[in-house]
C-alpha cells in the first residue's frame, strides 16, 4: 500500500513533474505495490529484492519479481519471476503487501477483507532451497461476518506438519455448536515458487476442514 501510494503520487504529479519520467518510468510506477529488500539466498552478498506489480495479463492479480542486489553485483539479474501469484483486487482491503518473517524469509501477504460474506487472509511463507525459490508455508483464515465463528489452517511445507483451529458458535446463544483443534502430518513437499498461482486450491487439511466448518453453519 505504501509503494502504491507513493506511485501514484509521482504519476499524478503536476505536468511539468510527470514530464521528467522516462516512458518505462510512466509505465512501471503505477504497477507497483510493495517492494522489500531482504537477505534470502545464503552465501550471496547484498540483499534480494522482492517486488510487487500489478498484473498486465490477469485482472485481479499480481506479480512477483525478485533480483539482485546492484551494489553487490554490479548488475542487477533477475532470479524469479512469478505472474499472477497473488490476488490484487480493485478495493480497500485487497491488496496484498510483503514482510519479513522473524526467520529471515519472504512473506506474501493477502486478503479480500473488502466485500462479501467470508473475509479471508493469506500468508505464502517464501525460502531459497537447494538452488531455487519455494512455498516453504501457507496460513490460511477466514471468519463469517453472518453466522459468526472463524477458521485458520497452517501448514509447513517443508516437513509436512499442519494444524487447523475452528469454531462456531450459535449466533443467538453464543453457545459453541463446532469446534476443531487438530494437528497432523502429510507428505513434506518443496512447492517450486515459480510454478504458484493464487487460484490454486488450498492444501487438502485445509480445504477439508473449511468444508467441515461452512457444513457447520446452524440452519
């Protein structure tokens, strides 16, 4: 949102400003949502750049581009490049963002928390292994603005390990009518960064215990 923020204000600028930007600088600048500069390929001097762009192609998404550092490189080579990885709407409340996690890795940030009956957030977690970017983590959470209660799903890539809370209580006595508290296993995996996209299904703990949970809704 900050990056966004201050595109716009160099875009939009008076016209003798908007005159002193290059053509690629006009098209580039109000593409941009969110860049981070961190440490995440061990061994490589400088940090890697993560940046957020407004799709061209795909309405409702973004892409992902991370390169190096020039101060350490001298020129600047792009590592990654991930269209549409991300959901970008068009409202206050959907626009996703990067972080830092206390681990030195990437996170994505999204959300649709703008419209409509269940508001959901998302964390992609993002690690350099073995010579390549990947999924090393998803958070999932969702809750009913209607029937009340919420759901979370995390799971750990990289050894397997999930755990999902859910609840819900009935909206005239606030009794609680569900409720999961489960941890698990599956197979470990190293989802390639590259070959993500935000339409793709959540892991299978996740979308099981989402199904369980709408299921709960009282009639």
């Amino acid at each position: 949102m900050r990056m966004t923020l201050i595109a716009a204000a160099l875009v939009c600028a008076a016209p003798a400003a908007a005159q002193d930007l290059s053509e690629a600088e006009a098209s580039i600048l109000p593409r941009l949502i969110d860049s981070l500069c961190i440490d995440l390929v061990e061994g490589r001097t400088g940090c890697e750049t993560a940046v957020l762009l407004t799709s061209e192609t795909e309405p409702d998404s973004a892409d992902l581009v991370i390169f190096t550092d020039r101060r350490a490189h001298g020129e600047m080579s792009i590592l990654e490049v991930v269209r549409n990885i991300s959901f970008n709407g068009p409202m206050f409340g959907q626009t996703p963002w990067l972080e830092q996690a206390e681990n030195g890795s990437l996170l994505l940030q999204s959300e649709q928390i703008g419209i409509g009956r269940s508001p959901w957030n998302q964390t992609l977690t993002i690690a350099f292994r073995d010579g390549a970017f990947v999924v090393a983590g998803l958070t999932y959470s969702t809750y009913d603005r209607i029937a009340a209660g919420g759901a979370n799903c995390d799971v750990n890539f990289l050894t397997g390990d999930w755990e999902i809370f859910a609840e819900r209580p009935n909206p005239e006595t606030e009794e609680t009518i569900y409720e999961a508290n489960e941890t698990g296993q599956m197979a470990p995996a190293r989802p390639l960064l590259a070959e993500w996209n935000w339409t793709a299904p959540l892991p299978e703990p996740c979308s099981t215990a989402l199904a369980e949970w709408w299921a709960s809704e009282p009639q």
